[in-house]
C-alpha cells in the first residue's frame, strides 16, 4: 500500500541543497553551494535571545504574531521603508519566509488558479503553488548578453568591481528604479482585479552599486499597487541566522485575513523568544546602520568571488549580481567528462554534471539552475555560487580553482 499522497511523490528525495551539502562534507569539499553564511550572527541577536529566553513566558501568542515583534516591525518599516502597517489588519508573522509564503498559498489560492512565476525562481515555489492546488506558469528573464572573462576584467578598477544597473538582464533595472516598469504593471493589472503580487524580498537589504539597503522602488510602497500586492520579508536573512525561523509579510488586510487563518491551523503561532528577540533586534537597527555594514560585508565578498572565478582556470560566463546571495554563471564554454552525465544510473543535465565535476575534481560545491526553471533546459547551462561565506572559505575556494 502507498502511504504517500499523490503531490508528494516527485518530492520524497532529499532537496537539491542536503544532497549537495551531503556531498561536500563527504568529499571535504568547500561549500559554496546552500545559501547560508558560515559566520556568526551579530553579537545583539545572541544577547536578545539568551534576554528573552529568562523573561518571556513561552507559552501560544497571537497567531499573526507576539504583539512586541508587530510593533517593532511597523516602526522599522516606517522608518526603513517610509510605510505605515496597521499592525491589527496588514502583517502576519511566521516560521520564516518559507511559512510566510506556505500562508500565502493556502490562503489565497483556490483548485487551477494560475500562479505566474518570473525564472529564474526559487525552487520552493513551485510544490507550495502546487500542494494549494494552483498551477504553476515560468517565464524566463533571460540575459542581454553574457560577461565573458576579458569584459569582467575591466571592471576591476584599484581592486574594487564596477557594478552596472542594467547590467545584463533583457529587463532593465533603470526603468524599475524609475518607477516606470511598475507603473506599467500597474496599468496592465487594473483590468484584471483578481491577481495579486507576492515580491519575495528576503534579500531586500542586501544592494550593491549605488542601490541603498530597502531604499528602492517596489509593489508594496507603489500607489497603484500596495493594495494588491503581499511583500514577505525574512528577519534570518536580515540578521544573518538562517535558522532563526522569523518571517512576516506585509500588505493588504483582505490577502493578510486568509494568511492569518491559515497561519491558525498551520503552525497556530511561532515561539515567542525568537519573536521577541527579533523585535529587540529590529528597534536596535531601525537607523539602518547596522545594514549599511552588512551591505558593504557582501559587497566585498561578492567581489572577491567574481575576481577569484575570473582568474581560475574556468572559461565561464558571468551575470553580476545587484545584490543578494548568489553568483550566477554560464558554463556553455565548459568541456565536462561524459562521466559525469550520469548519476544513479540516471543522465543529468549538464548543469548537474558541472557540479558533480567541480565536487570530484575541483572540492568545491556550486548549484544547479535547472531546478530554478520551468523548462529545465534553460536553466541547464547555468550554475549558482554562495558568497556568503567568510574570506577564508572564498580563498580556499579560488585556491582550488586555480
């Protein structure tokens, strides 16, 4: 008898990322592969933590969330963000943005309703779209053009890498700075009523170039849009303690109502140290500095990672980053033994065969894109390197590149 139901069968396999992460702590690879930094979290996360652990009473709070955390939160988006939260009506906590957006699921999607994904996305959208019986739709932003190797190279001036706005993807970044790209989605979505926008924004305090931390144009502070759309923000990626487990999601009261009820007989509420905690946290950084250091933090490690991949013995091809996590390059130019296609008896595309190369020949751990594609075969020439690591795991890394 099959005890498991019928949408969990294509997902019984370890996620990509603990297979990799397997790999790499099994060969003694570097791993540049998870999404996760492998230095501590600030100092006042662990001191609010260790704070509220002897004085909060650990027992349910509100199921939108501890009454201390949603004041906190409306005050630093107020001051971060120039937006007004009523705290009663528009924001639900959760375990993390991967909750927040579980929530969101449940409570809005109805059996075939559409859910249109821009791809390159994050891999776990597509079973939540699917387990709330909506369909999932790709489509792909593709590059204008690639940055080979030698035009990577002039962009390093007295050590520093120059950042372009409109740097390599068909949609350009000037439009959206300027508003004018939201403007039109906001034209093209007053005749059609019934679609909502989620913006994922667990990166939103991590921009390079001239980009400020949260400073930016978006659908949720848009006048036309903010009544429509769901921002999902993560306090893990914001104090650099993925397992911290604290998301919310701001937005319009209606869309937050079926958040919150499904929130109910979801999780019911989330533990009220690491809520209070991340409060704490959130007052003592409301002026920004504290992001301000983080951005420049990834910056350099950004750089130092694009400077080490276009000096190893790789002939790839690069997107440069605006912010966030993550390298992406190409490796059409790759010759990849055809061993690799392989793997349990299984062929591969060829962006799994270049990450098991790179674990077996190289010791260092990359991602496949496929996964990040509807079509597999768009995403497959392409791989994902983590920054977010300390100078030792970067230089270890382009160590064994070279």
């Amino acid at each position: 008898m099959n005890y498991v139901s019928n949408r969990m069968l294509n997902y019984l396999e370890p996620q990509m990322y603990a297979r990799f992460t397997i790999l790499a702590n099994q060969k003694g690879c570097v791993n540049l592969g998870q999404g996760f930094p492998n230095f501590p979290p600030p100092q006042f996360l662990r001191e609010a933590l260790s704070q509220e652990a002897l004085t909060e009473q650990l027992q349910y709070t509100q199921t939108a969330g501890h009454p201390k955390l949603l004041n906190s939160a409306s005050y630093f988006l107020e001051q971060r963000m120039g937006l007004k939260i009523n705290i009663d009506k528009e924001i639900v906590v959760s375990s993390g943005a991967q909750s927040v957006l579980c929530c969101l699921m449940q409570g809005l999607l109805n059996p075939n309703d559409e859910v249109i994904v821009f791809d390159p996305a994050f891999d776990l959208y597509r079973p939540l779209i699917e387990f709330s019986g909506g369909k999932h739709i790709g489509v792909p932003i593709k590059p204008k053009v690639f940055n080979t190797k030698e035009m990577m190279q002039k962009r390093f001036q007295n050590g520093q890498f120059i950042y372009s706005d409109d740097d390599n993807w068909e949609l350009d970044f000037q439009l959206i700075k300027k508003r004018i790209e939201y403007d039109k989605l906001a034209e093209i979505l007053e005749k059609h009523p019934n679609i909502v926008v989620c913006e994922d924004a667990a990166y939103h305090h991590i921009t390079f170039g001239n980009n400020q931390p949260f400073i930016y144009p978006r659908c949720i502070s848009h006048p036309k849009l903010k009544d429509r759309s769901i921002c999902v923000i993560s306090a893990g990626k914001m104090f650099s303690a993925t397992g911290l487990r604290v998301g919310f999601a701001i937005g319009n009261e209606n869309i937050i109502k079926g958040m919150k009820a499904a929130q109910t007989y979801h999780i019911f509420c989330l533990n009220p140290v690491n809520q209070t905690a991340t409060a704490r946290c959130l007052d003592q950084t409301a002026d920004g500095i504290y992001f301000d250091s983080i951005r420049q933090l990834y910056e350099q490690q950004a750089t130092k990672l694009l400077k080490g991949l276009i000096e190893s013995r790789l002939n790839l091809n690069y997107w440069v980053p605006s912010g966030g996590y993550f390298i992406v390059t190409d490796i059409s130019n790759i010759e990849i033994p055809n061993k690799y296609f392989i793997q349990n008896d299984v062929k591969v595309t060829r962006d799994f065969a270049f990450a098991h190369y790179m674990i077996n020949e190289f010791g260092v751990v990359c991602i496949p894109c496929s996964p990040y594609y509807e079509n597999k075969e768009t995403g497959q020439n392409l791989v994902r390197w983590a920054f977010c690591k300390t100078d030792e795991t970067i230089s270890e890394a382009i160590n064994r590149l070279k």
